[in-house]
C-alpha cells in the first residue's frame, strides 16, 4: 500500500516501508485470545485518515504483521501517524464494535530516527496500557526491485496432532538490521496433511533480504492450531542465491526441529522441496498504459422490483431532475476514470432484472435494446440509454447478476485467446450496480472464481439500504473465494463497496475507493500470464 501524503519537495520521494508487530496484547475474548488488527491513520488537514489495514491474525497476543505500508517521506513535513490495534471478531468493517487494545501516535520522522521504535501501546486518553507493547520498524524503499516468484512443496513432515494429521504453513522471516528475525510472508494452510503443495507465491526481493542475494533467509514450517498455540515442525535457513538453483531444477530441503537435533537417529522432520523459482522485474501499471493497453468498461445495472416504483420519488430509480439517482451518480464516477484508459469511449451497457416491452423477462439486455450493438457513446450515453430504458420496461426479478459476468467473460476470453499474437492490449473492468442481496449467490462465485483466470475486474456497487452483508464474501480481501464445485480463484478481481458509505463525500472519493485495486490487478493478471507491456509503435 503506497500513501502520497502531501509534500512539497520537487527533488525525488524518498519512500519508507513499515512493519509493525505487538507484544503481550489485552485478552478480550473469554475463551480465546484475541483476533489483532492493526489499522494505520495518517492525519490529512486536521482529520485522522484511514489509509490501511494489516492482516487480522487469530488467537495471538503476540502478532507479527506481514502487510506492511509504504509511505512517501518528506524531511521538510511534520507528517502525523496514528497506528490503533483492535480485536476483530465479525466480519463487518466498521471498528465500532471491535475490541480497542490499544494505539500509539507520533511523527513519521520519529519512526524512521528510531528504528526500531519500541513503544507502550496507549489507551485513548494517553495512559500507557500495562504490558502491551508496538514495534515499530522501517526502511527505505529503492525503487526498481526483483520480484521473486516461487513454490513449495513439503513430504513427510511429522505429525503434531494426536487426531489426524497435522495442518502446515510455512513462516519466511528475514533478519532486520537490529539482529531480530521478522516475519515476511505466510502461506496458507493445508489441512491434515504430511505431504502438502502449498500454492505459488511472489514477494519482493527487498522484503525477503534487503535485496541482498546472499543474505540468510529462515523458513520455519507450523502445525497450525485454532487456539493459536501453533507447533513448530521444522525449519531451515537459506539464501535467494541458493534458491536460485530452483530454476533448473528441485531444491530440497532438511526440516530440522532444534529440540530434536541432539537425539540419536534424528534425520529430520520431513523436507521441503522448492519446485520453481524464478526473479523478474516488476512491471506497473502505467508500464501497461504506456504500451497501449486499453480498458473496457461495462456497466450492469439492477432493474428487479426491490428498486420500487420508478415514477414514486422513493424509488432508487426515480429521475429526480435536481439531483441524480445513485445509480447515476455511480456510473458518473466510476466511468469517469475509466473512460480515460479507453480511446474510443463506446461502453456497452446491460440490465438485469427486467421485464422488457417483449414481454421476457431477461438477465442480460443492452440498455439501448439493441443486443448486437449495445455500446453507448460515452458515460453520459450510457446515462441517457439508462433513463430511457427506465420507462420502457417493468422492474421485476430475481436478482440474478451471474449472466451479466458471463457476458463479460466471453469478451475477456476472446481477448485472451488474442494475446499469443496481440500481447497485453485488452482488460476489461464491470461496473454492477445492485440494490440488494443476489439471489443466485452460488453461480456468481462460480462465474467470478472463473473469471479470475481472465482479464477482467468487477466493481460492485450496492445502491440504497439494504443489508450487503453477504457482498463482503466476494471481495476477496477476506481471504481465498472458493467456487461451488471447490475451485479456488487465481487472484482477486472484486471490489465491493455501498454507496450509502459515499453519501456525503465527493464522487471522486466513490471512485478512488473502488478503482484503487484495479491497477494492481492489471499487473497481478499479466504477470500471471508471463506477459510484458506491449512496445508502441513510433
């Protein structure tokens, strides 16, 4: 996550990189230990921001956060930084009903003179709260890093559980100028197994050593316990220079268990086995732009009965002529950004939900009810076929939004199948626009787990009251969403938000908010097809 905070240096931005951890946190949980979520605040004119979140880490008092947050750093600027740790136990957004345990505020240049900072964590009136502690450490960012890409694989691990088998992760760590080993990344768990194949995972070289080949790297390999009490294993220690060796061929490694190690006939815990490893430069966003790549933008709209009666003014649909509906405001903001990354600004647009004037109720009609041409001459043309479908059709049901993916999908797939000859020049971004909870929730997971392999992002955005607690599930910041039928998706491509959340800040905050993800899932998607920016022609 990379803040701009202001600033009024013309020279480079020199950038830090912080990571936080915590010691000896309050217990809130009767029967557990807390959930910890560290959530990072910077202050914008006089008003504390939200700019982050770290991982939420169960059953642990003593959490070593991997999200880290970049922040540009300006000498010349006092630049105020609050860090608040909660115990998270729902799923919902909001902080108000999590657990406060404590929170430090100070100036980024007293981090980065300090490094590490080690502080008592506060309570909200400035007293110290006995016994917890945040450490917080930083470094300088240089630009223009590796990439390494790698996978894992372990065989005969030792069991830890005396009912079943065990349930391994793998913990990296590197070792920070102060000596002490800091966590940089965690795999996923795979459920009692011995023999596990966790999924392929990329990190910066600067994250796994500072950028320096040879430097020592530690794996540590868990059993992991729902009470938060994890076993460890085993583990090894080893260099990028080492693992390098992975790109020709498999790289194995001794899990050793240091309480073991003395005893007579000890060989190992099992072994890791590195099956690839391969570094890269990194590519951005605007790297892609530069070669030509284009965004196709599609909006989808929800024309189901929960809407109301379009001619009464409590309707989400109403055209009310002094201030636009939610449903424009949003396709306003969104597709403003959008429209910019697309050269000939003709957008489809469909509907969902509707009884057209033949009489069928459809899932996926163009707006404009031309189904062979439903592009519409830029945003404001997607507006106006909008107002005028509005009072052409009847609004009906179910809320079925899977069609609509689908649609996209066949595009994105076409696209896809072009890219052997074409390379990285079409990706594809679907602004939904629902008003309540979908009715055919399994088959939008399975059409968005599909269209995770594509290029293609989804933006949902639900309008008006209704309960979206259960839209949070297909934004995959959660965690991995999973397909009926089992199949994990590639990458995440949602982006869920309500638009009540926006209902007294700018347009331009709506569409920062849900369009902050998309470039990196442009890069995520074509770096996962081995595919660079395309050369410009002159």
């Amino acid at each position: 996550m990379a803040l701009r905070v202001g600033g009024s240096s013309g020279g480079p931005v020199s950038r830090v990189e912080l990571r936080i951890e915590c010691q000896n946190l309050l217990k809130k949980d009767t029967s557990s230990k807390s959930d910890p979520c560290a959530v990072f605040l910077l202050e914008k004119q006089g008003q504390w921001m939200e700019y982050g979140r770290t991982e939420n880490i169960e059953n642990c008092h003593d959490p070593k956060f991997t999200k880290t947050f970049v922040i540009d750093y300006f000498f010349e600027e006092v630049q105020k930084v609050k860090i608040q740790v909660f115990d998270i136990d729902n799923k919902s957004p909001q902080l108000t009903d999590d657990d406060f345990l404590g929170e430090l505020q100070c100036n980024l240049g007293t981090i980065v003179s300090r490094n590490p900072m080690v502080e008592p964590l506060k309570k909200r009136n400035g007293h110290p709260i006995g016994g917890s502690v945040i450490t917080i450490r930083s470094e300088e960012m240089k630009e223009g890093g590796e990439i390494a890409h790698m996978s894992f694989n372990a065989k005969k691990l030792d069991n830890k559980d005396f009912m079943g088998k065990s349930d391994p992760y793998i913990e990296m760590m590197r070792q920070g100028p102060d000596g002490s080993w800091q966590v940089t990344h965690r795999t996923e768990v795979i459920k009692n197994t011995l023999n596990p194949v966790w999924r392929p995972f990329s990190l910066p070289v600067h994250a796994l050593c500072s950028g320096d080949h040879s430097k020592e790297i530690k794996f540590d390999v868990y059993d992991w316990d729902k009470d938060g009490s994890h076993d460890l294993i085993g583990g090894f220690t080893t260099s990028v220079k080492e693992m390098m060796a992975a790109s020709d061929q498999e790289v194995t490694f001794q899990c050793i268990n240091p309480k073991k190690k003395s005893k007579k006939k000890y060989e190992n815990s099992g072994t890791v086995h590195l099956t690839s490893f391969k570094l890269s430069k990194p590519m951005t966003f605007l790297d892609y732009i530069y070669g030509g790549m284009q965004i196709n933008f599609t909006v989808g709209i929800d024309f189901t009965a929960s809407n109301g009666n379009p001619r009464s003014n409590t309707s989400l649909h109403f055209m009310d002529p002094n201030r636009p509906n939610e449903y424009v405001q949003a396709t306003r903001a969104v597709g403003a950004i959008c429209q910019d990354y697309d050269s000939d600004k003709m957008f489809p647009a469909l509907g969902f939900g509707a009884k057209l004037p033949t009489g069928e109720v459809s899932f996926e009609f163009a707006l404009n009810f031309n189904p062979s041409n439903p592009y519409c001459n830029g945003i404001e043309g997607v507006i106006a076929a909008y107002q005028n479908c509005i009072q052409s059709v009847e609004l009906y049901g179910p809320t079925n939004v899977a069609p609509i993916i689908q649609h996209m999908a066949r595009f994105a797939a076409q696209s896809q199948a072009e890219e052997s000859t074409k390379g990285a020049g079409q990706y594809y971004v679907l602004l939904l626009l629902t008003d309540g909870a979908l009715s055919d929730m399994p088959q939008t997971i399975q059409a968005i787990v599909n269209a995770t392999a594509l290029p293609m992002s989804i933006i949902i955005v639900g309008v008006g009251q209704a309960d979206f607690s259960n839209m949070e599930m297909l934004d995959g910041d959660g965690g991995t969403l999973r397909a009926p039928n089992g199949q994990e998706s590639r990458r995440d491509i949602v982006q869920f938000v309500p638009f009540r959340q926006f209902k007294n800040a700018s347009a331009q905050e709506l569409a920062r908010q849900v369009l902050a993800e998309v470039p990196q899932q442009v890069v995520q998607y074509f770096t996962m097809r081995g595919l660079t920016p395309n050369k410009k022609p002159a």
